[in-house]
C-alpha cells in the first residue's frame, strides 16, 4: 500500500511544475482544448448499468490487473474505501472511496461519469483528478473493459461510508484548474474501438503493460511536466527505467546489463507469479505489484506480458552480455583478501548471498550478474542495505524470506565499499559508489545517521 506514496511524491514533488508547465503549454492546449470536450460530451450519453454476473467477475479481474485496490484502500482501511493519506511536499493529499456507497462512494455515478473518472481523468463535478491516478495509462482500456469495471464496482464491491478527505494543500497550489491543462498537454485520447482485442500474445501483452497493468507509470522516466515520457513502445523511453520512491524501478527493455535482455520469458512470468526466481526477488513498490496484482493474473495474461516486453529493443547501444568469474569467490575463500568492501561483505552479506555471490535459488537472490546489482544508478541497492527488505508473499511462494538492514551497523563508507565490491565481482561491472551518494539516500529515508564506530 506505499505504492500510492510512491506514484505520488513523483506527481508532487514539484507541484509548482502543473502550474509552469500549464503556462508553458498554454499554446498548444488552445488547440487541444476543443476536441478535448467534445469527447466528454459524446462520452456522457449512452450509459447502460450491467449487473450480469460474468461481466462482474471479468470486472474483477481487471481490477486486479490494474492494482485499483492498493491506492484506493487505507492501511488496515475497508477494501477500496479510499482515504489513504499520502505526503507530498505541498500537503497532503487522500485517495478516493471507489465503493458503491451513493453518499460517500462512486454509488451515483454513471458509467460515462465512471468512464471519464477513468480514462479521461475528469470527476463527477467536471474538474480534474491529479494524474496520481494513472488515467494516462488507463485511456488505453477498451470500452468493454470499461464496462466490465463499472458493473464490477457497481455490483461487486460491497458500499462503504466513508467520507473524503479532502487534501490538506494550501491555496493557490489547491486549485486544480492547472491540472485541466496538464490533461490536456499529456493525456492521450481515450480508446473508442475493439480492435486491440486479439489472440496474438503480443497484442494482449501490450495492451496490459500500456494500459491496464500501467507498468510505466513507475518504470518510464517522466519530463519536466513530471509526464511519462512515452507512453508507448517509442524504441527507447518506454519502460527504460526511472527512480521511484527510493527504488530504480527498472529498465525493463532487452539490454543486457541493466535491463532484461538475459531473462527468459519464463523468468518473467515466473517473478510476476511468485515474487522470486534464481536470479532475482521483488522489493520496493514492485512487491506490492506482485502480492496484489501480477500473481492474480492469468498464466496466459503473465505469457503476453513476457512476450511483449521481449519485443523492447535496447535503450542503449547494444554491450555484450556480461560473463561470469569466480575470481572475487576464490579470493574471499582463500582469505586473502584485506579491502574494507571484501571485508565488510564477508561478514555481513556472505552468509546469504554466498561468496561466489550466487545466493540460494528463489531464498537469498543472486548478486552476480544481476541486473539489479548493474544498473547504472545504486540507489536501490543503497535502499536496500540501508533498509533491507522482505520478499512479497505470494500463493506460488509464500514464504517471506527478509534481508536485515544495516543502516545501525555499517557506516556510509562500509556501504558504499561493499556495494562497489560487489558492483565489481563475479563479471558484474558498474560504477563504483560513492560515500556521499549513500548519505543522500540514508538522509531521504529519515534513517538515523551513521553509527559511530567504538575508537580503539
Ligand atoms: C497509483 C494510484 C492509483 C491507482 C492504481 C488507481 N487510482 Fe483511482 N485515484 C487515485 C487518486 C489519488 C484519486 C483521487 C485523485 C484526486 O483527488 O484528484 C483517484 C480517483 C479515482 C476516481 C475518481 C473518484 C471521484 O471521487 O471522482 C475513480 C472513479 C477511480 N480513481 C477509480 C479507479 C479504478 C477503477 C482503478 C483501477 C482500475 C484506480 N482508480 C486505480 C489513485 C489511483
Ligand atoms: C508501483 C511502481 C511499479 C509498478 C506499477 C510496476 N513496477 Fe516493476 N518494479 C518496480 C520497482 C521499484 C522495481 C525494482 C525492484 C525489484 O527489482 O523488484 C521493479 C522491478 C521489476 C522487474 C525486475 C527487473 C530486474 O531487472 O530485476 C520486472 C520484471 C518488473 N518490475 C516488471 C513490471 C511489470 C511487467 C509491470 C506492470 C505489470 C510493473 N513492473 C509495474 C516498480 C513498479
Ligand atoms: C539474512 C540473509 C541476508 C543477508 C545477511 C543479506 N541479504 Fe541481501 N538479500 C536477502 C534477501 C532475502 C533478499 C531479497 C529481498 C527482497 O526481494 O525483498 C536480498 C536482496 C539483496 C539485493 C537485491 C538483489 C535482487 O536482485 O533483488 C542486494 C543487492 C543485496 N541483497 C545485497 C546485500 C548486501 C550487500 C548484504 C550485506 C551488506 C546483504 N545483501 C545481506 C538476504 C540477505
């Protein structure tokens, strides 16, 4: 439930932005503006209520698969009840209740209200959501999904009263009509034909990874607009990586170093359903993805999406696949090692991720190799050092294997030796790390400030 957080101090972090960025677009919107209505308008007839049983459960696994529930419901709050109070450095803002309550829930919306809530980002009342509600992605849904949605909402959700919370922002960043125009700069049209329905895995993977599942909302860099910066397969910034909430959400195109061009499709499908696989484990936001979304989806759902993510081509130049050596292993066994991160790795890291830096298949993940351990920037491996981090559970693997954090017992320097050690070992090959980007991440996290270390 931090993933509704995390969308959000990306949205927020500089509000201000919606408002320079209105202001900077304002030309181009003039001529948006127009058709922009007129599909409101067109959207607001023709609305039909649906309470047929099997629309309601296909609604509820769409629900699944677009991870409504982990934004729109409270820590230890009433399914989909809203109220999840999230911090952004210009207040704080609330999710919505999406039950069907009449009073206080979506219960007197339309389907053409529910469907420009959805995919248009307009409310009830015609003003606009703050786009950490991921209609951006979602305008890529078919009709008939959204139609299975609303009956599910509708019928499938048992109402809840609870008022919202209005957000605690101050004026005048609490208006939304900027927010109007960010729509209109960033927002593409809302999906109005069928034809992405199809048998080929491809099809069916994008239209989940772009639409539904909206993988980019963490995985794709965003602009100064804080606005994905594709939101499409563009041969390159689709899905190429971007920091969000303390993590490196990763690249997810066919590089070989950082990204995931030495997974199998079955190595996709495989941590989508369970959280873990031999060579790498879920932390962060993605844990919350796998627990409450991917491992409901269907096996031939979890294949398309792997298909379709195989289809990425590389971000950047295509490198040779990185080989692995022993030669760090061999030297932490023999003992004859002396360097501060050898050292450090022996006695903290060792005892699970083993020296040859192999780890112990789907328990403790494996550092050689890894495209997590490659990736250009450590923040994430700082994270989770500083932090650790508990494998999400899943029914294909429910045991919840953690990693203790260090961030009491290993100064800045020790941490940021040991990950260069480990950024350098067993053929894996990225940049060192420095001291000072670990007290950045240290400070970010709230975390207490480096132990002091007994003088002797
Ligand atoms: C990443 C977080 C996130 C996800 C995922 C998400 N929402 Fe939202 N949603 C929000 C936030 C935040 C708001 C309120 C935004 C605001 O106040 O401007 C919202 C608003 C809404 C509204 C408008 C409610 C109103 O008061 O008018 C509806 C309807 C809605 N969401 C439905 C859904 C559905 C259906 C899904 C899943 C398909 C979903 N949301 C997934 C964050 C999210
Ligand atoms: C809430 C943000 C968020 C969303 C939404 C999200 N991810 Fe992630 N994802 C992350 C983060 C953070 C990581 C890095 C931590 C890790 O490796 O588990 C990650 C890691 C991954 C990895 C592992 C990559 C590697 O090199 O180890 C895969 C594969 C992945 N995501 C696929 C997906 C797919 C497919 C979707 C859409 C169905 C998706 N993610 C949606 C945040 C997200
Ligand atoms: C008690 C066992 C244990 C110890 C000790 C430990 N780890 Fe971990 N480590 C884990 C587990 C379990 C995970 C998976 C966490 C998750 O996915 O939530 C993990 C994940 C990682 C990852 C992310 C790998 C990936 O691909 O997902 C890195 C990097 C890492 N550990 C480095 C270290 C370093 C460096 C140390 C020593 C300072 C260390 N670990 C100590 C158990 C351990």
């Amino acid at each position: 439930m931090k993933t509704m957080k995390t969308h959000m101090s990306i949205v927020f972090s500089s509000a201000a932005i919606f408002v320079v960025t209105a202001m900077a677009v304002f030309g181009r919107i003039q001529a948006a503006t127009q058709p922009g209505e007129a599909i409101v308008a067109l959207a607001q007839t023709g609305a039909t209520d649906n309470a047929d049983p099997a629309m309601i459960a296909k609604g509820r696994y769409l629900a699944t698969a677009g991870d409504c529930i982990a934004c729109h419901t409270a820590k230890g709050g009433r399914p989909f009840a809203g109220g999840l109070g999230l911090d952004s450095p210009i207040g704080q803002i609330y999710s919505t209740n999406i039950t069907p309550d009449r009073r206080t829930g979506i219960g007197d919306y339309s389907y053409a209200d529910f469907d420009n809530a959805i995919r248009r980002g307009i409310r009830k009342d015609g003003s606009s959501l703050y786009p950490a509600m991921p209609y951006v992605s979602y305008s890529k849904m078919r009709p008939s999904d959204v139609r299975a949605l609303y009956a599910y909402f509708m019928h499938g959700v048992t109402p809840v009263s609870q008022p919202n919370t209005t957000e605690d922002i101050a004026w005048p960043l609490s208006l939304r009509w900027p927010l109007r125009f960010w729509r209109m700069a960033f927002s593409p049209e809302a999906e109005v034909n069928e034809s992405s329905v199809s048998a080929d895995p491809v099809t069916r993977g994008r239209y989940l990874v772009e639409g539904l599942a909206h993988c980019g909302a963490c995985h794709t860099p965003r602009g100064v607009g804080f606005q994905e910066l594709a939101l499409t397969d563009d041969g390159r910034t689709f899905l190429s990586g971007s920091v969000i909430d303390g993590y490196v959400a990763n690249n997810l195109r066919e590089d070989q170093k950082d990204g995931i061009g030495k997974w199998t499709e079955s190595d996709i499908v495989g941590f989508l359903k369970s959280g873990r696989i031999s060579h790498s484990a879920a932390f962060g936001g993605m844990a919350e993805v796998v627990e409450d979304s991917t491992q409901h989806m269907t096996d031939a759902d979890l294949k398309a999406i792997a298909a379709y993510l195989k289809t990425l081509a590389p971000k950047g130049a295509s490198t040779p696949a990185l080989q692995g050596n022993n030669a760090a292993g061999n030297a932490l066994r023999a003992g004859t090692v002396h360097g501060n991160g050898e050292l450090t790795f022996i006695d903290n890291c060792a005892a699970c991720h083993r020296t040859s830096g192999s780890g112990y298949d789907s328990t403790f993940p494996k550092l050689a190799l890894s495209s997590v351990v490659n990736a250009d920037d450590p923040t994430s491996l700082i994270h989770i050092v500083l932090d650790g981090a508990q494998m999400p559970w899943t029914n294909a693997a429910p045991t919840h294997y953690s990693m203790p954090g260090f961030a009491g017992r290993l100064t800045d320097r020790d941490i940021a030796d040991v990950l260069t050690f480990v950024r350098s070992s067993w053929g894996n090959h990225a940049a060192l790390v420095s001291a000072g980007q670990v007290r950045k991440v240290r400070e970010s996290l709230g975390l207490p400030g480096q132990p002091v270390l007994p003088q002797n």
